[in-house]
C-alpha cells in the first residue's frame, strides 16, 4: 500500500502547528511538524482512517478540518473554501458550485454553468466574488450574493499559451494578496491575468509540464505539476527558481504564514513523501504518510 | 515617719493624762483613730521602710547605732542628773524618760523587722535550696538518659544485619533493571542507605516471583509426570486389547481383501529405515481409511538394503565427529558417505478431482539423520505443448516449496548437520540440496523426525501424529489443482489468448481492443530491465523463489509491458505486477506517471475483487484482464485528451464521468450491470 499512497490534499491547523495530508486510500495523516522540524524528525501525531473514499480536499477553519471526500451516494467530488461568512463553497463534480451554511449545514445558494467538473475554487479578495476552474477549462467568476456568473475566460482559446499537455483543464488558481492578479494552472499551463479586466496579461512559456496547484507568496507564484520541481514564477511570467521535489507529479502545495517564524512551504504527490521547505530554495526534510511507525 | 507619729502619739498621751479626762479621753480616742487611719494608710510606707532596710542593712545597722547611741546618752544623762542634781532630777528624768523609751521602742521595732528579715531570708534560702535541689534532680536524670542512649546507639551499630550476606545487584545493574518506583534514583543516588533499601526491596520482589515460578514449575513437572505415568500405563493395557481385535478382524480382512496386517510382512518394508517405514505406514493407513486416490511404493534395491547395516552407519558417525585432521581423500570419503540415502525410498503419488497428480519420493539420509524430497513432478490431465518454455515451470524443484509459510526446503532442519558439514570444511548446505532433494519441514514431520528449531516453530500443524500426513496430502493437492490451472493459463498465454474465466463480462468488458503481443516466462523474462524499476521487485527476485511472467500489450501504437512475479506459494500470497508504458520512444513508469501509479494499485492493491467470481487459481489471468482493460481506458481518454474535436474512431464506451480528483483518474472500474465504467468509489 506504501507503494501506492499519493497525497491529494495538504492544509495546516489554524494555530499554525499540525500538518494535515489526506490520501488517496481516505486517509488522514496528522504530523507535528513544528517540533519536527526543531528535531528534523517526523513525528507521527495520529492517523484514522476516516472515510472509505479517496480525499481530494482539505481545508480549516477555526475549529473543523473540513474534508472533501467522494460522496458515495451522489458520486461528487469537492473542493472547497472558506469564505469569511461562514459559507463553504464547494465546487463539485457535476459542474456545480454550492454554497453551504458551516453550522447549520444547510444548502445556501448552488451556482451552475460549468460543463464539466470544478477542479479549485478561490475568492477574489477586493470583490469578494468566487472564482472557479473546472476540467471544461474555463474559469468562471461568480457573485456570492445573487448567486449568478459575471464573467468567464477561457484559456485554452488563447494561442499564446502552450497546449503541451493536451486538454483543457484547468486545474489549480491562486490570486495575489491585493487582487490584482491571478494565476491560472493546468494543461494550458500557468498563465496569469489581470482580475479587474480579465485580461491575459502574461503567460509563462517556461514551464512546460502540466500545472497542478499554484500558491501566491511574496510577490511570486509558486507551482508544482507533472515534473520534479516546484517553481517560482513572478507576476511577469518569468521563473525565477525551481526546486526539485521527491515526488512526480505532485498535487498539492501550501505554505504556513500562521507561525511567528519564517513561513514553511510544503508539497506532496504521487508518492507517500510530503516536502518541506523552510527554506523556499531547497528541500529541509520529508515525512512519509505511512502506517508502518 | 511612724517613728514621728509614735512619738506624736506618745506626747499626745502626755500631754493628756494631766488633763481632765472626760475631754481629754474623748480627745485622745479622736486622735487615736486618726493616728489609726493615718497608720493604715501608711501601712505601704512601712512596707518601703521595710525594703530599704532589706535592700540596705548598713542603713538598719545605723539606726540601731544610733539609738543604742540614744538611749546610752539619755542613761547617762540621767544618771548625771540623779547624781549632780538631786531636787530637779524627777524632772529632768520625766524629761529624758520618754526619750529614752521611744528609743527602746525603735530598737523594739528594729528587732522584730530584723527577725522578719531573718525569717525572710531564711524561707528565701529554703527556696532557692529547694529549687537547686530540682535542678540537681533533673541533671542527674539527663545525666543518666544520656548514658542510656549511648548504650543504645553503640548496641545499634553493632546490630548485625542480614542484608550484607544476600548478593546484590551492581547499582549501574539495579538501576537498569528495577522498576523507577523501585529505584526511586532521584532519592537513592546520593543516599547510600537509600539505595541499599531499594535493592533490597527489589531482591525481595525478585526472589519472590522467582520462588513462585519455581513453584509453579514443580507443580507443572509433577503434573506431567503424573499424566506420562498414566498414559504409559493405559498403553500397557492396550497392547493385549490390540492384539484380540487384530486376530478377531483377520477374517473381515480377508473377506474384504484388504492388507492391513500384511503390510508388516511385506517383505521390502521391513527393510526400510525406522523414519521411512512411518511414512509408509502412515501413508497406507491414510489409504485405507480416506480410500483417495494415494499410491504409496517402495523403490530401490533391497538387496543392498539388507547389506547396509545399522552398525556401520554409526561407525561412520563417529568416524565423522573425530575425523577433524584427516586427509583430503578421507574427507571426500567421509563427504560421499554423508550424502549417501539409504537404498530404499517411498514414492508417492498423489491424484487430485480433476486427474491431475504429483509424485514424489522422500529419501532418508542416515547419517545426516533427515529425510529429503526428490524427484518431484507433476503430471497434468491435458496435454503439453511439445516445445514450450512453459515446461520450466513445471520441471521446477520448487514445485512444492513454501507448502507451508516459510518451508521453503533449502536449508536443513537439523542443526547438528551444519556441525558436521563444518567438521568437513564445508560451510553452507545449500550446495547440496540439489544432490540430496529438498529438506523440507514437512518431510521431517510426516517421517516422524523431529528437531528443535532456533527459530520459532512455523509449521501450523501438529508437531507429529496421525493427523499430520492429511494435513500435508491436502497442500500437495492443492498445490497440484492451483499448479495446474496455472499451466493452463500459460499456455493459452503463450499462444497470445486469455484462459477464459467467470470473471468476463462481470469484472471486464467482454470485448478487449488491444493485442497482446508477446509473452514470455521464467527465465525468458528480461529480468535486467526489471531491476531498474522498482526496489521491492528486486528484493523478491534475489530472494530466487520467485518466477517471472512478462506480457506485453499493444494498442494504438502505445506498448505496455508488465512483468508479473508468482510467489511459490502462488495464489496464497497475490502476484506483484509492475508496468512500463512506451510510445514514440518515451518510457513512463509509476514512478513518475501517476496514470501508471493508479493502473498499478488497481492490480496491486485491489487484487480481491478479483476472487469475487473465480478461485484464486485463475488470479494470474484476471489480473492480466484486468490490467489490459486499465490500459486501454487510461490510452482512450488520453487520446481524447490530446484532441480537441470529439474522436468516434474510438470504441463506444458507456463512462460515467471522464476524470476525477487532481490526479485526474481515469473510470478503470467496470461495473457489471449497467455496463459502465466509473472511478473507484471505495478506498479497500
């Protein structure tokens, strides 16, 4: 099973302390990694084999670890985020968007318009509207209040980007901290985009594999996708560094600015191996999600 | 000052007895009681006087100076005035007289304060003696208290104590051994007595679970004694009862033509070692009772069985203990002798339902004192390709190894064989295991052999018995079903088709669209190309029990090339598959490909779902079904991926949903009622 395990979701806790992964045989691997990284040990926190689906998503709020897993009922699939209402968007395997009340439960608002299934979802962080990315490789941008779509781009039409990876889909977005910009990720590539006039502003040639996740820090975007390598990409589209990972290809990135000290980046893939970064240039350590300690 | 008022009063008195007394009387009552009052009231001023005089005798010794001064001058005054002045001389005395005698009264009174004052220091003497004598009292009883306690202390270092005989554990010892709340270190490292308490405590402890256990076993012993005592008696009793049923049941025998008692007589049989003549037996009884399908034959040459005598072989033994400094020609004497079986061996041959058999032959091996399994084939029901490299498999000598978990029949169970391979310089067995047969665990136990084992008893059968050979019988069969059915599918593999099984149609999709193109086994397999892959392949090939299997799939141009390794126990533990996909001169693994990495994990990881249908036996084929519908779903929608049109030169294919989760895995599931293909919904 060690063999086989890929990492599909990363998330830490709201105190900034505990790393949690979820794979693709629903589990949960819980490290903490704080400690571990003083001791460049992993130590194991727990493991609990929660759901009998893969999970494709995790996420937190102050007091859940949300996950996405596979609806067995309705054969959905999730991802979702947080906004500050309390809401949880989900965008689902059926193309559709729903909005969820966090304590009640209840459905608020369901968005429909994507063809095919929704791969991420970001909240814009000026208009406060959602944006989505789906595998029909369009990414739709949505009010929260009506709930209805204001606009959609479509990168895949765009012929400046590269179609190496064939297909369409898009698989990962990330805005930058003011919300002027946008990066787009999938089999297009990373592109990015000016939000205000959804226009392509630049598109990063550079990385020639398929892009899985992108995460905005400082001014860069950073990607992982189809290679060994996460990137550094600026708003210009130029790649600044790229960093080999353990695993190929890797899903999920994400970075911890919780924590008081430096901010610690993490990746996971196609393997069992998670990677940390303290430093963003190279690789400080890995823990495995493994029930064999 | 009472001295002045006395005298006041005194004068007063005087004065009032020439007076006339009814005034005079009540006057001086008057004054009396004022003199009274004014004497109480100066009661305290006497008190002080008192003290002054207490506090200054010379002050006391004046005035009594003093007066004595007084009345000695008012005596001679008066003695002058009688003597010189006779007519005046009542006068003048009246006039000295109360002097004098006021003089006498101070005396009076100083004499009485001076007894007080005697008296007072007296009792006060009394009690300062008194309390000396207490104190005397009481340092004289602390005196003695202290002689006790010290006689105590020396009689409490001289106490011998009993601990310094008990042997102790090394503290460094104790501190690793004891329990913390035993040890209590933080208290008995800087505290010696401490320390000494602690380990006495934990020898206590110690001896008494020990005392216990000790027990215990006596209790166990005297059990077991007792039970063997028993037991042997009841077979004493038995032995008269067995004959009378033998001689009762001969005529039944005859009647039903069976040889039971005939099998002693047999005339080969007698002959045969003690381990092989169990096997024998054992292997006729099981005959007889379960009427299977089980041929058990004597093979050798009896007349050099009667020659090899029981002597020279323990000759040879202890010629092979002592012979550590022989020459070589000696030792290859000593060699050839080791490995030399006895002449005699028993085949057995072995016919599962579906008519296919195993024959095999168990040597005994004299001097190594183990039995050895040879000549092990396996005859099937259908027939063989003439030129096939699937004949490897079944010529294999490890047909029937790991039978049992771990036997895999390449080392011997006998420890002492080691010593006396090493006696000849020679280090490992391994190397004649071809020579001899393999020693498997079982072969010892069917024979009645057994020996202790260093490491933990593996085998999940009885250690001997009767019900031991039927265990075994049963793998062999097994073994023979599962091997058979694996020959099977291998030569319809070999010819480039699948064995069908119950699984089409339910699990895969009946109609496949891609081509195998080449099979290959054992040895033919590309074993290099394997290596590089995946570490845990490699470990299993060098462990050597394994055979390789490799298939190579083609479809639309794209290859996929799979190398599956059986274990020897094959199906019990699942096969262990690894893919290559190649086109266009690139070669992606799972390593590097997640597509890969799921189509690996459904075969892999989900190999139960292949029982659903099928025995196990047929697990070889499905999994390569399997892999093959995998690889082609995972080559369509890549297909459909890379063009942008929808394509319709590709097969109709009912899916559900085309990708799913970041990975983006492809429906490799099919599911058997609506037709369909899904993504796998549950995780195992």
């Amino acid at each position: 099973m060690d063999m086989y395990g890929v990492v599909y979701s990363l998330c830490y806790s709201p105190c900034g302390k505990l790393l949690a992964a979820g794979d693709n045989f629903g589990r949960i691997f819980i490290f903490q990694y704080v400690d571990a990284l003083a001791n460049y040990i992993c130590i194991f926190f727990c493991i609990g084999v929660v759901h009998s689906g893969p999970i494709y998503a995790l996420t937190s709020t102050s007091t859940y670890l949300v996950c996405g897993i596979l609806d067995r009922i309705v054969g959905y699939k999730w991802s979702e985020i947080l906004d500050k209402e309390n809401i949880l968007y989900c965008g689902c395997g059926d193309g559709r968007i729903y909005g969820y009340d966090l304590k009640s439960g209840h459905n608020k608002c369901s968005m429909v318009g994507h063809e095919d299934s929704i791969h991420s979802i970001v909240l814009d962080p000026q208009s406060k509207a959602c944006i989505s990315s789906s595998e029909d490789g369009s990414v739709r941008f949505w009010d929260n209040r009506k709930p209805s779509q204001i606009a959609i781009i479509e990168p895949y039409k765009h012929q400046q980007l590269s179609h190496h990876g064939g297909g369409k889909w898009i698989s990962a977005m990330a805005t930058d901290t003011d919300g002027n910009w946008m990066a787009c990720g999938g089999a297009t590539g990373l592109s990015i985009w000016h939000l205000q006039s959804r226009t392509l502003t630049s598109s990063c040639n550079d990385i020639t594999a398929c892009v899985r996740d992108v995460v905005f820090y400082d001014g860069n975007f950073i990607t992982v996708g189809d290679n060994h390598h996460v990137t550094h990409t600026t708003i210009n589209g130029e790649v600044t560094a790229t960093i080999p990972t353990s695993s190929s290809p890797n899903f999920a990135i994400q970075i911890n600015e919780n924590l008081n000290s430096k901010p610690v980046l993490c990746t996971a893939g196609n393997s069992i191996m998670i990677d940390i970064f303290i430093n963003f240039f190279y690789k400080t350590t890995s823990f495995q999600c493994t029930c064999s300690y | 000052m009472k001295r002045r008022k006395t005298i006041k009063g005194q004068q007063a008195n005087k004065e009032s007895s020439p007076a006339s007394p009814s005034v005079k009387i009540k006057k001086s009552s008057d004054e009396v009681i004022k003199a009274d009052n004014e004497a109480r009231e100066n009661k305290d001023d006497d008190e002080l006087i008192l003290q002054d005089l207490i506090d200054d005798p010379s002050v006391f010794i004046d005035k009594f100076n003093q007066h004595c001064e007084d009345i000695k001058r008012s005596m001679q005054t008066i003695k002058k005035v009688k003597l010189y002045s006779a007519e005046n001389s009542t006068r003048e005395v009246a006039k000295i007289k109360p002097q004098a005698l006021m003089s006498i009264l101070s005396l009076r009174e100083i004499n009485r304060i001076s007894q007080m004052l005697c008296k007072n220091a007296k009792d006060s003497t009394q009690e300062a003696k008194q309390k000396c004598e207490s104190v005397q009292l009481q340092l004289e009883n602390l005196l003695y208290e202290i002689v006790h306690l010290k006689e105590e202390i020396s009689k409490c270092g001289q106490f011998k104590s009993c601990g310094d005989d008990i042997t102790l554990l090394e503290v460094e010892e104790f501190y690793r051994v004891a329990p913390e709340n035993i040890s209590l270190p933080e208290r008995t490292r800087h505290d010696p007595h401490q320390l000494k308490l602690a380990q006495l405590q934990w020898e206590l402890q110690e001896r008494e679970k020990l005392a216990e256990k000790c027990r215990l076993a006596k209790e166990e012993k005297d059990r077991l004694i007792k039970r063997i005592e028993d037991k042997r008696k009841r077979i004493r009793n038995l032995n008269p009862l067995l004959d009378s049923v033998l001689t009762a049941t001969r005529p039944l025998q005859d009647y039903l033509s069976l040889s039971i008692s005939q099998v002693d007589s047999s005339s080969s049989a007698r002959y045969l070692p003690r381990p092989l003549y169990f096997l024998f037996v054992q292997a006729n009884a099981y005959q007889e009772a379960n009427d299977s399908d089980i041929g058990v034959t004597i093979t050798g040459d009896l007349h050099k069985a009667k020659q090899f005598d029981q002597n020279v072989v323990e000759e040879s033994i202890r010629r092979a203990s002592s012979s550590q400094s022989g020459q070589g020609n000696k030792k290859n004497l000593e060699l050839k002798n080791l490995l030399t079986p006895h002449p005699l061996s028993v085949s057995l041959r072995l016919k599962e339902s579906d008519g296919n058999s195993m024959a095999l032959s168990v040597y005994y091996y004299p001097i190594l004192n183990i039995c050895a399994v040879k000549g092990v084939k396996i005859e099937v029901s259908f027939k063989l390709p003439d030129v096939s490299s699937v004949r490897q498999t079944i010529e294999d000598s490890s047909l029937l190894s790991c039978l049992f978990p771990g036997d895999t029949g390449k080392d011997t169970p006998n420890a002492t064989n080691h010593q006396q391979l090493q006696s000849l310089g020679l280090p490992s067995f391994n190397q004649f295991v071809k020579e001899i047969g393999n020693p498997y665990i079982w072969a010892q136990s069917i024979t009645g052999l057994q020996f202790f084992s260093l490491e933990k008893e593996e085998l999940p059968m009885e250690p001997a018995g009767a019900d031991l050979l039927p265990n075994v019988v049963n793998a062999i069969l097994a073994r023979t079903k599962s091997k058979a059915s694996l020959l099977k599918q291998l030569i319809a593999l070999e010819n480039l088709q699948m064995f069908p099984t119950n699984s089409d149609g339910k699990l895969f999709p009946i109609h496949t669209y891609s081509q195998i193109k080449e099979f290959k086994v054992g040895t033919d397999v590309n074993i290099e190309s394997i290596k590089k892959m995946s570490a845990i392949l490699n470990k299993k090939l060098q462990s050597g029990n394994t055979t390789a299997v490799s298939i190579k799939f083609s479809y639309r141009r794209v290859k996929l090339y799979a190398v599956v390794l059986l274990e020897p126990d094959y199906p019990v533990h699942p096969p262990l598959t690894n893919i290559t996909i190649s086109s266009d001169q690139r070669e992606l693994t799972a390593n590097i490909n997640a597509d890969i990495k799921c189509i690996e994990a459904e075969i892999n990881v989900f190999y139960q779902e292949l029982l659903e249908y099928d025995s196990a036996d047929f697990m070889l084929t499905n999994i390569l079904k399997r892999l093959q519908v995998c690889f082609e779903i995972c080559i369509e929608s890549r297909l459909k991926e890379l063009r942008d049109k929808p394509v319709t030169d590709l097969p109709q294919r009912m899916i559900l949903q085309s990708c799913r989760g970041r990975d983006r895995v492809k429906p490799y599931k099919y599911l058997e009622n609506p037709g369909c293909f899904t993504t796998r919904s549950t995780a195992l």
